[in-house]
C-alpha cells in the first residue's frame, strides 16, 4: 500500500454534517425572529443572504442586527436584547446537532499513534472553525488548522466587548492554527499549494481527503497528491442543502457552475470512502511524518504564517450595545 506521513482533511461534510447542524440551528432562529416581529420567513432569508454575499461567509455574527426588515421595524433599538431568544435557539440547536462522522476520532486517533501529520483545511472563518472542532473533542489530535480569517467587526465594535469569556475558549489549546488568504477558495489551489509547501515533504507522502469532486478531489488531483472522495459525505442531492442554497454567499453564477460541473465527466479519486472515513485504514499504510514544518515562502508575508493563538486583551465583563456575545 502506498505509504502517507501527512494528511489534509477538509472539514464540512469531511469531518462532520455541515447541513445538519445548521439547518435545525438556523430555522430554530428564523421561526423566533419571524414570530416575534411577525416578518415573513422567505423575505428574512432573502436579506440574510444578502449579508451573507456581502460578508462572503454564512456565519456571519451580526447578521441579526443588520437585518433590514427588523432594523425598519425596531429604528435605533438593540436588537441584540430584543431578538435574544432567537440567536439562543440558533446556539441550542448548534450544539445539539453538531456531531463528527461515524469513525472519524477513531481513524484520526490511529493516525496519531502512527505518527501521521494531521492537517485540517476549511473555508470557515476562525472562530467558527477552532470552536466547533474543540468542541468536537479534534484539540490536539488535530496538528494544525489551515482557515479564512474571522470577519471584521462592524462600526466601532472592538473585538474584545464581544469576548466575554475566558481567552482559552477562542484559541486551541494544543492545535495550531492558521489563516489562509481572504478570498482564495477552492479549487482555486493556491492554500493548498502553502499548505504542501509547509509540510516539507515529498508530494507522494501527502494524502487530501474530502467530500467534493470539483473542491477537493480536482484540485488534489491537480497538484499531483493522492485523492480520497469522502462520498459519504457528499452533500448534493441533500434537501438540507436547500435552505443552504437560499442562504449561501455564493452568487447564482457559482451555484450554477457548479450543477454544470456535476453533468460533466467526474475526476476520479484514488480512493472512495463509500460508508466510512475508517476505510482509508485499509486503503493506504501511515506512517511518521519525517518532515520539519516550515512556513511557505509563498505566504510569508501574509496572514496565512500567522498563528492564530489569541493576544487580545482580557474578555471584557461587561456585553456592549448591539453585540452579540459569543
């Protein structure tokens, strides 16, 4: 069997359900927003996918307050306190929902054990991404995280009057983590090509795994790595991906590359993992990463050899106005 020291994961619909964690979280605040201010939900989605486009993220923290509708509706109130209930529901659910892949910590921990490089590479913004993969128990087993950078604060708002929590809860403890150029997405490979240069091996030692032909398989492909299809994660044809698509930052013009995309022939993957992220057990032999991690001359001016460990000042006590705490 081919012999791989390092691994790159991307991570929604990879490591865990992106759709089926945010779905239930976003309806769960969509049905409070709509049934306190009595707005319809079709016209909410509209507007939050405006921001969303705006921002180029669908995690965006603020999009409650910049909602049109409720800021006709409620002219110069805080509807941070106003709509507490519903960014409440959104977390709730969030939380409930938010589960790895059958498999996943297992594999992962055998990777570890054989002294396999761990790499995770996602399109998320920063917090979103640590927070969700620490509290997915990933801190550590994880070696590094390759993600956007978060979102600018809005106005005046300083990062610190909506940190209200101890800094450990917005760094990894063990995994370190960095940001990738704003606005270089797959399968554009540029990140990719930083993250292969800083691993500092052999390109045949590199394994990319990933539920998307075009994002993940092709671009892999393209830079000469071995491939693996997490085709159990794949998410088209799955209704969740329809409230997705409602709100998504992508333009039409991207969603319908991408349904053209899929009528065409596919590139193949080395390997599909069908049922199971544990079946790349069988298909190829881990072994110890031999190299010593360096940062890519391509970035070294950039955000993207920056480690991401917090060095903002202490959480303030006290939440500002019209700031979502998180």
């Amino acid at each position: 069997m081919q012999k791989i020291s390092a691994v790159i994961f991307d991570v929604d619909n990879t490591l865990y359900d992106f759709t089926a964690f945010y779905r239930p979280a976003f309806e769960a605040m969509l049905d409070k927003i709509s049934e306190k201010s009595g707005i319809d939900q079709e016209q909410l989605k509209k507007e939050f996918r405006t921001i969303h486009q705006r921002e180029g993220t669908s995690e965006f923290v603020f999009a409650v307050q910049e909602l049109p509708s409720l800021q006709k509706l409620h002219p110069g109130e805080d509807l941070t306190e106003l709509y507490s209930d519903a960014i409440y529901a959104f977390r709730k659910a969030r939380k409930q929902n938010l589960k790895l892949y059958d498999g996943v910590k297992d594999t992962l921990e055998k990777l570890k054990d054989s002294g396999t490089r761990i790499i995770a590479y996602t399109e998320s913004p920063g917090y979103h991404a640590m927070s969700r993969l620490k509290q997915l128990g990933l801190d550590g087993l994880l070696d590094c995280v390759y993600s956007m950078p978060d979102h600018d604060m809005p106005g005046q708002v300083k990062r610190e009057d909506v940190r209200l929590y101890d800094k450990s809860n917005y760094a990894f403890a063990k995994t370190e983590m960095r940001h990738t150029t704003p606005g270089v997405l797959k399968p554009n490979p540029e990140t990719l090509e930083g993250i292969v240069e800083e691993l500092n091996i052999d390109a045949d030692e590199v394994l990319y795994v990933g539920d998307h032909l075009m994002k993940d398989v092709s671009m892999a492909k393209a830079m000469g790595l071995h491939a693996a299809h997490a085709a159990y994660g794949s998410y088209m044809g799955d209704n969740n991906y329809e409230l997705l698509k409602q709100l998504t930052f992508w333009t039409d013009e991207m969603i319908e590359k991408e349904k053209q995309y899929h009528d065409q022939p596919q590139i193949a993957p080395d390997v599909t993992l069908s049922k199971n992220i544990n079946e790349l057990l069988t298909h190829f032999e881990f072994t110890a990463y031999q190299g010593t991690p360096k940062d890519s001359a391509k970035f070294a001016d950039s955000p993207f050899c920056k480690t991401t460990q917090d060095t903002d000042k202490p959480a303030a006590k006290q939440q500002s106005p019209k700031t979502p705490k998180r």
